[in-house]
C-alpha cells in the first residue's frame, strides 16, 4: 500500500502457492463492506482486513496495477462491479 508504505494485510504462508494456478485464469474476488475488505482466489478467502484509521476514507477510486519489477504481463477478462445491498 503506498500511501503507508508496508502490507496491510498477508495471507498465511503457503496459501496462495496452494491455489493459485499458473498460466491459467484466476478468480479474483474483492469484497468491501465499509471498512472491512476480504480479498479471495479461486473461491478460498486469502485476506480478512478491517481498516481501523478514520482518517482514510471509504470511497474511491478503483484502478488495476502491476507493481515495479521484472517484465510482467497480467490480463484481465470478466470484470464486474456489484453493489452490495
């Protein structure tokens, strides 16, 4: 996370090497309740954080990003936003 400048959250070791499939298509699945946020791959709940700090706020903008590093290449299909009720 930038803005901090450290993880926020982790998934315990191991879990995402366990489900992750390379070289295929994966099911990313992001879930914001107010400050609550529960990231999911391929159906299993990788991360379960709640943010603590008012000051950040629970709106926004919703981007996709590949962090610096080697030569990388990530697609995407099937995008979809649901509002929750």
């Amino acid at each position: 996370e930038s803005r901090r400048r450290r993880m926020l959250a982790q998934p315990k070791a191991g879990v995402i090497e366990k489900i992750l499939k390379p070289n295929d298509w994966n099911q990313y699945e992001i879930r914001c309740e107010g400050p609550r946020i529960r990231l999911y791959i391929n159906g299993t709940q990788t991360i379960d954080f709640t943010e603590t700090d008012p000051k950040i706020p629970l709106t926004g903008v919703i981007a996709l990003q590949i962090h610096s590093g080697p030569p990388t290449e990530a697609w995407y299909r099937n995008i979809t936003l649901t509002p929750l009720k």
